[in-house]
C-alpha cells in the first residue's frame, strides 16, 4: 500500500497509509472502531472503488489486474451470512466453485476438512441448525478450501470453543510457515500478541505503530498488547467509565 487514502462523504478515513507485507508473515491488524481497518481490506479485496494512492497484490496494481488475483485470496468477515438451507457439502461445492475448484475436488477436500474438526458427521445437515461455532468453521473452511496464498481473517474465532482455538492457533502457524501471508484483525489483544509476526496498530486513518510486539513494547514501555493499544490510540478512560456504568446499574 501506497499512501492509500479513502473518504467517504467528505470525511478522509484513511489518510496516507503505507505498508509492505512479505509472504510467510502473520499481522496482527488492528486499531479501535473506525479508525480505517475494514475500509483498508475492502479495497485489498477489490469491493471498495474510489480510494486514493496504489495498493499491490502479488506485484500487480489491483486496479489493472482485474479479477483474477482474488482467486489466491482467502476471507473470514466479522459478520458473514451462510446460505442457511444449504449443507456444508453444497455451500464449500458452491464457494469452491466461485474460486475455481471443480466440484468433485471442492467436496472432497470439505469432507476432509471437516473431519478435522470433527463435523463430517453434519456434511450433509442444513446450516440453519449449526451452532455460532459450527457456521464458523464452515466460513474458515471455505476461505482455505481453495488453498490462497493471501488471507484476511476479520474475528476468526468468534464462537469457537477453547479446544478449536486451540487448533486454530495452529493452523496459522502452519499455513505462515508454508509462505502464506495472514491479516488478523481482533479486539482480543493477547492473542493477537501471542500469534502475530508484526503488529500494525491503524488509529484515526494512519499507521500508528508497526513492529514486533518486542519492539512496540520496547518503544512504549507498557506490558501488554492491550495496554499499549490504549497508550498509542490515547484512550485511558476505561476504568471510570466502567465505574460509572457499574454506578448507574446500581441505582436504587
């Protein structure tokens, strides 16, 4: 990215932001609400039109390379609808498709998938009836199905139970390792600080902080992600507005 800037109605959201992300490296993308982080991967993923500066996937200018590099892109939104009365086995054939995968490759490669996490038994079970959690790693599954090299992961592991979290940690650290290049964003700072590479902190539009957690840490003297998230974005009003919202429960 390139002195990438948006605005939307007047008011600038992003305000010259520039970062270049190597291959094989896992970034903890985060920042408070608002402050340009969806905005940012909506133009990576070619669905926001209208920004300002340059931004390159895999070399390429995204506004000159038409479709075709989205096919290497995975994405886990915080908010995403499922095609309730589909099966997991009809949605990962009907999302692997949109990527490219034969249908017979799609399937074969979802059941197994979901033998991982222990849910080929639900293959053929209409996704109205899953769990938060299931829905999730059905949306998980479909975003690596069609192997990418390029992956946006927007609160991944809502819904998730402690085991799958577990598991999912891993997977990241697996596909890293393969060369794969993961955005993680997250409001649960001690696993962003626990799986990230490199953090970039985006606050008011532009880059805030980039680097390892060591070396914000160093630079900022506070003892965790969270503390320094708050130092960096200048936000120290938690505890008394906990207090008074705690008050105002507790009025008589």
């Amino acid at each position: 990215m390139e002195h990438l800037t948006m605005s939307y109605s007047g008011h600038p959201v992003l305000k010259g932001v520039d970062l270049e992300v190597r291959s094989g490296q896992i970034i903890g993308y985060i920042g408070p609400n608002g402050a340009g982080k969806s905005t940012t991967v909506r133009i990576l993923l070619g669905l926001q039109e209208g920004y300002g500066g340059t931004a390159r996937l895999f070399g390429e200018d995204i506004r000159n390379a038409g479709i075709e590099y989205k096919k290497r892109i995975g994405y886990v939104p915080e908010t995403a609808d499922v095609y309730d009365m589909l099966t997991p086995r009809e949605y990962l054939i009907f999302t692997g498709g949109c990527y490219g995968l034969e249908e017979k490759k799609a399937e074969q490669k979802g059941k197994l998938l979901m033998q991982q996490f222990g849910m080929d038994n639900v293959f053929d079970t209409r996704l109205s009836s899953f769990s938060k959690g299931m829905r999730q790693k059905v949306l998980i599954i479909s975003s690596l199905l069609h192997n990418p090299d390029l992956l946006f992961f927007d609160e991944p592991l809502s819904g998730l139970d402690a085991n799958s979290v577990l598991v999912f940690k891993e997977i990241l650290a697996n596909l890293a390792a393969s060369g794969k290049t993961i955005f993680y964003s997250s409001h649960i700072m001690d696993v962003v600080e626990k799986i990230s590479h490199r953090i970039v902190l985006l606050n008011d539009g532009q880059i805030a902080a980039d680097g390892t957690f060591e070396e914000l840490k160093v630079q900022n003297t506070e003892g965790s992600l969270e503390a320094l998230f708050n130092q960096l974005t200048g936000f120290h009003q938690h505890a008394q507005i906990a207090k008074d919202f705690v008050s105002i429960v507790e009025e008589a």
